[in-house]
C-alpha cells in the first residue's frame, strides 16, 4: 500500500471524489465519488481512478458496456408490455435501472433484466390488482375482441393441446369447447386440467377457475352454503363438454334434476328403487329439497313411465 493521498474534491472524467471510504480495501485506498451528469454514486480504487480507468458513467448513451450486462444504448420512450420508458434512473447490481410509467398512470422504476423478461409488465399496483382473477375478466380490462388485456404471466412451461373442428375444439384430448373461446383461453396463459370430479379448470395465481363458470361469464366464486347460488348444469352429464349449448343456469336447489343415477341403484333409473320388504318398485321425485312420493308398482315398465309423467308434472322435461 503506498501513501495515502487526499483527492477528495478532484474530478476524473465523469466523477468527482467526495470522501474517503474505509470500509473497502485492506491494502488499495477506495473513494466515494459521484457522477456530474446524473448523480450516480460509487466507490472506486485511488490509484484506478487516478490513471484514467472508472472514469466514464453509465449514464453516457452508449454505456460503454456488453448489451448481455443491460448496457445499451438510451431506451426512453421505448414501450414494454404496458410501460412506457421516461428515462434512465440509476445503476445498481451492474444492471441499468429506468423510470417507466404504466398504463395506469403510475410511475416505477424497473431494471433493463426485469423489461426484457418481458413478464408482467405493468407497475407493482396493477401487478397486486390482476392477481384477482375477476379484475382480469372485467369489462375495464377486456380490448374489442374480448380478450383480456392486463394479465399476470405464467412461468409454466406446459402448454394446452387445441385440436380445432370446424366450430368445436378438444383442449388437451378430453375438453370441449366452442372453437370461438380458443383466443380467449389462450389468452390466460394457464394449463387446462381435470379435477377429481371431472370438471376443467386452470390455477391463476392461487386461485381455481372452471371452464364452465368463465364462458357463461357466471360469477367465478360463490358460498356454497347458499342456496340461492347459480349453478352451471351440463346438459348431456359430461363436465368436460363446454359447449355453450350443453351448458345452462339452474338454481342450487335444481341441480338434482339432471344428476346421474346413483352406482347402487338397482333399477338404472333415477329415483326409481326396489323395496324388498313389499317386493315392489318405488317411485320418488326430489325437487327443491322436497321429496315427492309418487308410489309403488309392481311392473318396472310401470315405475318409470311413472317417473316420467311426474318429471312433467313437478318440474318440466329436463332429461
């Protein structure tokens, strides 16, 4: 280490010494300094400094560095998703830092990494906003064509299987939807699965969205203790047919209706069952957590043209 020498208020190239730094080097003198143009701040080695090395800022437009490291030419008024580049703010972790403004009007800094990831970009409000998926499908946030326009990106790397037929499309093999909802679910960015009762559904930020509720624009979440709740029956039974046509809004307490027969049932039909005790087959009807008793026949022929003609009387032809 060779002789300490005060150059706190000398310039070298674009900085100017501001005050001696002891908490850097055991052996090398190290300097805080500061750029004249843009104010940026540092600490560099004396005897660099002083034979002309660290001497040029970043802020300088060609940032004198590999565009691998972020150090490239001024990108103001560049646009990146939904920021719009104000103008070059600092340096930190060898990385430029810019100031953009969003869409929405608020103003951040982000680094040049963080815009060319090209991921999520917007301001960290909108970022919190669009977390929700029902701010996502709002009317706000949808362009002429009805695709969402702000949405938070996936870092999945499975992507959805669309095999197009005319005005029908099968997602990943097994779902089916109406081939004008392919731009609109391809839009989210999101896997297409199945769950454990059979109903197609993708994961947005936490949240489990289904086919069924987002395509008839049904509210996505409800209290399931209510029972005043919409509920999306499918009509032919299939939970992976999405086809709008299959799909219609009943009330909680409807949705027994169109259910499937149960897989003990002896009779293959619903409300249909086999009293041992009279040797006879029974006829019941549930509607609207009310149970209707319709009566006993002999004859299975009989029990479901019973069944039949109550269906029309208590609740319409639904089947």
């Amino acid at each position: 280490m060779g002789a300490f020498k005060d150059i706190t208020g000398q310039q070298f190239g674009d900085f100017i010494i501001d005050s001696f730094d002891p908490t850097k080097g055991k052996y090398k003198y190290y300097w805080n300094c500061h750029c004249v143009k843009c104010g940026y701040k540092k600490s560099v080695e004396g005897s660099s400094i002083r034979a002309g090395n660290s001497t040029r800022c970043i802020c300088d437009k060609s940032f004198g560095r590999r565009e691998s490291l972020g150090y490239e030419k001024d990108i103001s008024g560049k646009v990146y998703g939904g920021l719009t580049v104000l103008g070059y703010c600092d340096t930190k972790s060898t990385r430029s830092r810019w100031l953009c403004k969003c869409n929405c009007g608020n103003e951040e800094i982000f680094s040049i990494s963080q815009l060319k990831r090209r991921k999520n970009l917007m301001c960290s409000q909108c970022v919190e906003k669009y977390k929700d998926i029902r701010n996502v499908i709002s009317e706000e946030n949808l362009d002429s064509n009805g695709i969402p326009i702000n949405i938070i990106q996936s870092t999945q790397r499975k992507q959805n299987k669309y095999e197009i037929q005319n005005d029908v499309t099968i997602v990943n093999n097994k779902v089916i939807i109406d081939s004008r909802f392919v731009d609109y679910l391809k839009s989210f960015d999101r896997y297409i699965s199945i769950d454990s009762r059979g109903y197609a559904y993708f994961s947005y930020c936490g949240q489990d969205v289904y086919l069924h509720r987002l395509l008839t624009k049904t509210p996505l979440f409800f209290d399931v203790s209510s029972k005043d709740i919409e509920i999306i029956d499918h009509i032919n039974r299939n939970r992976c047919d999405n086809r709008i046509e299959n799909l219609r809004t009943i009330k909680k307490s409807e949705n027994p209706v169109n259910c499937s027969v149960y897989s003990n049932n002896k009779s293959g039909h619903k409300g249909i069952s086999w009293l041992e005790r009279l040797q006879k087959w029974q006829v019941n009807i549930q509607y609207k957590n009310k149970n209707y008793y319709i009566g006993v026949f002999d004859n299975i022929d009989d029990a479901i043209l019973a069944r039949k003609q109550a269906e029309q009387d208590i609740f319409g032809k639904v089947n």
